[in-house]
C-alpha cells in the first residue's frame, strides 16, 4: 500500500495546473527491526529514494531522566527530590520506556521490592534488591510473567484479544461467545485486564497499550493451539453471523471480514465435511470481491487463494461454479499483482479441469492482457486469434491483412454507422448473445496492442466491435469501440466531426449501463489520443492526470498506467514543465512499472527518461536499475522492432529526431529520418507521430539547404506542412506555432529570405501565446541562425540569447551547453 501511494505521490507532483494532495503517514518502528526485517527495509529505502515523498525521521528514544523521575513521584505520590534514587534504577531498567517504568514497578510491588508503610504512609522499597531485579532486553519476559499471575479465564480472554491484533471492537468478540453469559464471563475478565493495565478501552474498541503485552498474551499457546483458536473464533463468528448472509452477491458484514481472517490465518487446517467446505470457499470468493471492488489486490488475491486450499483435490466435483469462479478470480488478481507465472498457472488449471470453452473464456482473456503487458505480443496474439474463431467471427487472419481490406470494411462499417443518429444507437437493445458478448471484450482487450501490430489491424478490430453492436445491440464495450472507431477514422480521413459527434455518444453508452467504474479508462483514451487535436494539450494533461487518479480509485491500474506513460512523455515533447521535475517523476515511474512487470511501458519511460537527461545534460544512466534487461535504448529498439512493437519503435525514433535537432545534429536526425521511413513507417496518429512529422519537416528543410539535390527531402518537407495545415484548421492554438516555423523553414530554403523572416517571427510570437516555451526557444535559435547566414550579427546576438532564456526556462541546460559550446 504505501510503496503504491509513494508513487502516486509521485504521479500528483505533476504540474502546476494539477492540485496537490498530501496525505501524511505517521509509522513507528524499533530500531533493530530496519536490519531484521527484509521488506521494512526495503519500503524505508524506497521512502528515502522518492524525489518527491517527504520524510521526517524522529528517534524516540524514551523520556529524560527528569522526566522518569516526576512520573514516579506523581504515582508514589512523594516529592521528586525523595523518588531520585529509584528513579536512576528504574530509568536505566526500562530505558525511558514510560510503559516500561510502569510495568517495572508493578512487578516491584508484587515482588515485595516496593511496599506501602502503614506506620510512614508512604511508599518505600529497597534499593539493593531493585538493582538484583534481572530485566528482559525488551521485557517480554517480565510481561509474559504479569500475564500468567492472572487467573485462567483471563489469561484465556486476553489471548482471545489478541487473535485479533493489537485491537478489535467489543462487537466482533461478542460474536465470538456461544452465549450472552459466556461473553458476560468474558466481559469480566477482560475489565480485569483492563485495571491491570494490560488492556485499554479505545471508545468500543479494546486494545493492548504495547504490542509486546499483544506478544505475550498471543504466545501461551503453542502454534497448534494458536491454529485451532483462530479457526474456531472464526467458525463461531460465522455461525453467530450466519443471519446476515443472506443475498448470494451482496455486500458482507464487516464481522464477516473478521471471522474470515481468522479462518484465512489457520491455512495449515485441513477441513474434512463438505458443505463447510463449500460455505467457507463461497465466503472466501465474496470477501476476495469486494477487496477487488476497493483495488485491495493483494488482499483480493489471498482470499481467492485461501477459499481455493478448501476446494483443493475433489474442488471441481464437489462444486464447479464456485471452483470455477475462484480459479478466474485468482487468475486476474495475479494479472493485477503482476505474477505472470502464476496466471498461466491458474489458467492450465482451468483448461485442464473444464471441457466447455465458454468456462476458459475469462482466464483466456487475462492470458492476453498478461502477455500483451509483458511485451510478448506473439503469444497474445495467438490466444485471441484462436478464441475469436471458437466464438464464430470471422476476422481475417494476420496473413490476409492489407490496406484494400481495411478501407473497404471501416468504409462499408461507416456507412452503416451513419445511417444512426446518436438517439438511434442509444435505443439499440442489450446485447444477449453470450459469444457476441465476449467477443466485444476480446477485441477490445487487442485493440491498444494492434496500434502496435500492423495499420491495417486497429480499424479492422474497431469496424467489427461497431458492426457486431449495430447488429446485436449494446455491451459496456460497445462504448470503446466507438471510441476506437472514431480514432481510426481520424487516422484514416482526418474526420474531426466524427470526433465530436461520436465521441459523446461512447459516453452514453457507459452512462446506460451505469458502468462508472470504466469511465476513466475512456476519458484516458480521449484525452491523450483525441482531443489534443482539438483542444489546448496544456489543459489536457491536467485533466488526464484527474484521470488517473479517478482509474486508480476504481482499481484500474493498467489504464492508469498507460496513461501516465503516455502523459510523461507529451508533457516533454510539449515543453510544458520544467525538466528536472518531469526527470524526477520518471525514475520513479520506471520502478513502478518494473514492480508491475509492464516491461513495454517500463522501455517507452526508459527512452523518454533518456531523451530528458539528454536535454538537461545529465550524465545519470536511465538504465542502470535491478531488473531492467536492456543496457541502452538501442537494445530496446531491437526489441521494439523485432517484436512488431511498433508504438515503442516509432516512439524512440521520435524522441532521437527530436534531440539530435536540438542539439543540431542534423545529419544524425537525417539518417534516423531515412531509417524511420524504411523499418517501421508511420502507424498510428499518437500524439509523439505529430510530433515526429514536425521534426522530420525541420530535419527535412535543413537538409534541403545542405543537399539540394536530394529530391526526397522537398516531398517530406512539403508533406509536413500540408499535414499541420490539416491539424491547425483544429487546433490553432496547439499547431499554429509549429506550421508557422515550418512555412518559415521552407521559404529561408526556397530563399525567399523577407516572407521566411516574418514567419520566423510570428512562430516565436505564437508559441509564446500559446505557452510552448521550448518551441519558443527552437524558433528564436532558428531565426539566429537565419541572421548568421545573412550576416546580421547584431539581430544573431539578440534572438540567440533570448533564445537561451527560453531554453533556461525549460531546465533543457545540456542544449545550452551544446550551443554555447559551439
């Protein structure tokens, strides 16, 4: 939980336009326990590690000697000066430990050491046989002794207490007695205890003042005895709390919670009668739900494993369903704990026990996110491929993907979609058809991954998601495909009404089926892949980072994820934080990826990583973390495009065009140009392959000036304007700088020096209207640059450090460094 809530953190420190939220923590712990206890020291070196997690270490190390010492004295009730000699004994006993110096005394007392005179009416003791007095290194001795010297049924309660922890509320241990007298029994033991010192009242709560009271009360049994007391309390509880379970898939008591945890702790127990068997699975798998409902995923998956240990050996025979059930649950709560092993384990297990393929349909369906989300695109793709034709779709096959296919299925799905209104496609019916259901949700779980795959196969997958919904109604899914609809058709015909027209209608569809819980991952899908080509990309970035926090609370940590990944990489190639801040969020981010095993998310942060550090001038190595597989972001590129992972290649060639332009490296950002349009090509319309065209058009210019006779460089530079000329008539306020620089570019190549150095100049002016700092910074570079060439060294000087304002602005010091140099 808290290694989580690090990187939120560290995700919320984003932006300026983002409201900060701070939650403070207060943990203690001992100071032995930092070296003994592994994943203490772990979660400490994290917290010391987060750039943005704020630590305030406090060493407590026990009261003064002074203070000891008026403590005494007000329990003796005797003045300081005549409790001093006891006072140095006793503090030097009990280290400061005011628990300590209090449960010291009392064993004093008992051991006659410390005594009330009748005759002086005062306290006394003797000091010689205090200072005989042996103490334990952490006086779980001296606590365990005052446990025993209570009667049997005390002792017996306070354990039963402790079953719970540190504290439980009065209610659940009622639910613990057989009877109203025997919890009047307990009642009384327990207020024993209580003016003993060894347990509080915290309002209904009843609660130990130390956990080594906890300790000593908890270890009178043996670890058998301890087992069987856990089971038993929790059978009990059930049984008393059996009135409130009532509806098969309705919320359970919170008594119920209690009871299951301490049947879940008693896991070496085999239970033998099989209806008990069923009930408990059945709890388990509801309890293992509702945690999954809070994205309490580790606890999700305990549960689901825990109910599993009563249903192992005969489990399927004794009762499918609920075998079944927990077998997927257990398989998507690994997906989500990022055990890949054990998924495909718990999928084997479902094949192996099941012969209908509708009941390996969902832990097929994890198989493919956990393979796409390790990269291992191949293996994902032969699941879907092999389901979706045991669901009877006919989809085409890999081998017979082709443009002419693609354009003549989206267009054939197009007109059908047109011939509807929105009104219309709301009215459509629920979808019924069990395969039609879940093919909707196979091809919704390939489309991220097919952007990866091939051009042709996202509009393929998003033609068949809109024509099976037109034609057997609506399913939650019908909203992404849509939404993956409209995004294709962008693409394809640059149709930015459809954008707004059919966009809202996908938010309907969600609002229909009342499906809250997955609005954030479209909202993620809109913002970061939709709407920066209409509306300002600085207040979407906000808005998406809303996003994510809204996914992580409904337990969306994939698409969450992803959008984070995507939103680091815009907020660089948009200019619109400080470097360093963003630098600091991505070290973090690569390890919460690596934790999550997103290796293809972990290698796009690791280049957008790189390409920061370069413009900052850090010699830091993005790579060098425990776990990462690859050295260099040339290894991932290999990767990248050995693995059909296009999304990943296009992104890394983005990123070293773009740096190598910065630092005027236009020779290099030529040949990564070439090698761009020749092993991958463009794919998909992200908001980095906007981006791309813009630099490769600059590349292409300055190429233009150096090699005039290269005719391939007039076309890309010219296609590069008529695509922004395209983009801007959307978005002036996102593109207008950019097609302005690029116009500029090309009149200074074309030599018509007075129209260029106007554009120049109005580049410069929109792109600080429009708070794109860095692009600010290019355009006054480059206009310096086109004064050098005229000579006008006066106007060189003037835009060349103005343009270093810019780029001092942006926190982009290894640029300065580069130019300055030369």
């Amino acid at each position: 939980l808290i290694t989580s809530l690090i990187v939120d953190a560290d995700f919320l420190s984003m932006g300026e336009e983002v409201q900060q939220r701070c939650v403070c923590f207060v943990a203690a712990y001992r100071n032995h326990e930092e070296c003994s206890n592994e994943k203490l020291s772990h979660l400490l070196e994290a917290l010391k590690n987060s750039t943005t997690v704020h630590i305030t270490t406090l060493n407590l190390g026990g009261i003064s000697l002074e203070g000891t010492n008026r403590m005494i004295a007000n329990m003796l009730k005797l003045p300081i000066r005549l409790t001093r000699p006891l006072c140095e004994v006793v503090h030097r006993k009990a280290r400061g430990n005011p628990l300590f110096v209090r449960m010291f005394l009392s064993v004093l007392f008992e051991e006659h050491a410390l005594t009330y005179s009748l005759k002086e009416k005062r306290w006394l003791w003797d000091i010689d046989d205090i200072r005989q007095t042996s103490m334990d290194e952490e006086l779980a001795l001296i606590l365990s002794q005052k446990v025993s010297r209570m009667s049997q049924d005390v002792q017996q309660a306070l354990t039963l207490v402790s079953c719970f922890g540190m504290r439980v509320e009065g209610d659940v241990l009622r639910m613990t007695s057989r009877d109203e007298d025997e919890f009047s029994k307990m009642s009384r033991c327990l207020e024993s205890a209580i003016q003993e010192n060894l347990l509080e009242m915290d309002g209904k709560y009843y609660a130990f003042p130390h956990d080594l009271v906890q300790q000593a009360a908890y270890e009178r049994l043996l670890d058998e005895e301890v087992l069987s007391l856990h089971f038993n309390v929790g059978l009990q509880i059930l049984k008393n709390a059996s009135h409130s379970i009532t509806v098969e898939n309705g919320s359970l008591p919170s008594t119920i919670f209690a009871a299951l945890e301490q049947v879940a702790i008693a896991k070496d127990l085999t239970v033998s009668e099989p209806t008990l068997r069923v009930t408990l699975a059945t709890l388990f798998l509801r309890a293992g739900n509702r945690y999954f409902e809070l994205a309490a995923f580790p606890s999700a998956l305990s549960f689901f494993e825990r109910g599993l240990s009563f249903m192992s050996d005969d489990g399927w025979d004794l009762n499918r369903k609920i075998t079944l059930q927990l077998h997927d649950s257990a398989c998507h709560a690994c997906y989500l704990n990022a055990l890949p092993d054990r998924v495909s384990i718990y999928r084997d297990l479902v094949i192996s026990h099941t012969d209908e393929f509708m009941d390996q349909v969902k832990c097929l369906h994890i198989s493919i996110l956990n393979f796409a989300l390790a990269g291992k695109m191949k293996e994902a793709l032969e699941i879907f491929f092999s389901v979706i034709m045991k669901l009877d779709e006919e989809f085409p096959s890999p081998s017979n993907f082709d443009r002419s296919l693609m354009i003549s299925t989206f267009e054939a799905t197009q007109n059908e979609l047109n011939k509807r209104s929105p009104e219309d496609l709301l009215n459509l019916p629920k979808m019924t058809d069990k395969k039609k259901q879940w093919a909707m949700i196979f091809l919704d779980a390939i489309f991220p991954y097919a952007l990866s795959h091939s051009p042709t196969f996202p509009p393929l997958v998003a033609s068949r998601m809109v024509a099976l919904s037109l034609e057997y109604g609506l399913v939650k899914e019908s909203a992404f495909g849509l939404n993956e609809f409209v995004y294709c058709s962008v693409c394809i015909y640059h149709n930015y009404d459809a954008c707004n027209h059919w966009t809202k209608s996908a938010r309907l569809v969600l609002k229909k089926f009342k499906a809250d819980a997955i609005v954030p991952k479209l909202e993620i899908s809109q913002y970061l892949l939709l709407s920066f080509l209409q509306q300002p990309i600085q207040a979407l970035i906000a808005k998406s980072f809303e996003c994510r926090q809204d996914a992580l609370a409904v337990g969306d940590i994939e698409h969450a994820t992803f959008g984070a990944c995507i939103n680091y990489e815009t907020i660089v190639i948009t200019g619109t934080h400080h470097l360093r801040s963003v630098e600091n969020d991505c070290t973090v981010f690569s390890l919460e990826t690596l934790r999550l095993n997103q290796l293809p998310l972990l290698f796009f942060n690791l280049s957008v990583h790189n390409m920061i550090l370069h413009l900052i001038g850090s010699d830091k190595d993005p790579f060098d973390i425990a776990g990462v597989p690859f050295k260099n972001e040339n290894e991932i590129l290999v990767f990248a495009e050995s693995s059909n992972v296009h999304f990943l290649a296009n992104a890394i060639y983005m990123h070293q065009v773009m740096v190598c332009y910065f630092f005027r490296r236009y020779t290099h950002a030529a040949e990564i140009t070439k090698k761009y349009h020749s092993e991958v090509g463009k794919m998909t319309l992200l908001p980095q392959t906007v981006l791309y065209t813009f630099y490769e058009g600059l590349v292409a210019f300055q190429m233009i000036r150096s090699q005039p006779n290269e005719e391939e460089w007039v076309g890309i530079g010219e296609q590069s304007i008529k695509s922004y000329q395209t983009w801007v008539r959307n978005s002036k306020w996102n593109f207008e700088n950019k097609l302005l620089l690029l116009e500029a570019e090309s009149l200074f190549s074309k030599g018509d020096l007075d129209a260029a150095e106007k554009k120049y100049l109005a580049s410069i002016e929109s792109a600080r209207r429009h708070k794109f700092v860095h692009e600010e910074g290019l355009a006054l570079d480059l206009l310096a640059s086109f004064y050098k060439s005229q000579a006008n060294a006066v106007k060189e000087k003037e835009y060349f450090d103005l343009a270093i304002a810019c780029y001092e602005k942006w926190g982009a010091f290894g640029i300065l460094n580069h130019i300055c140099g030369e």
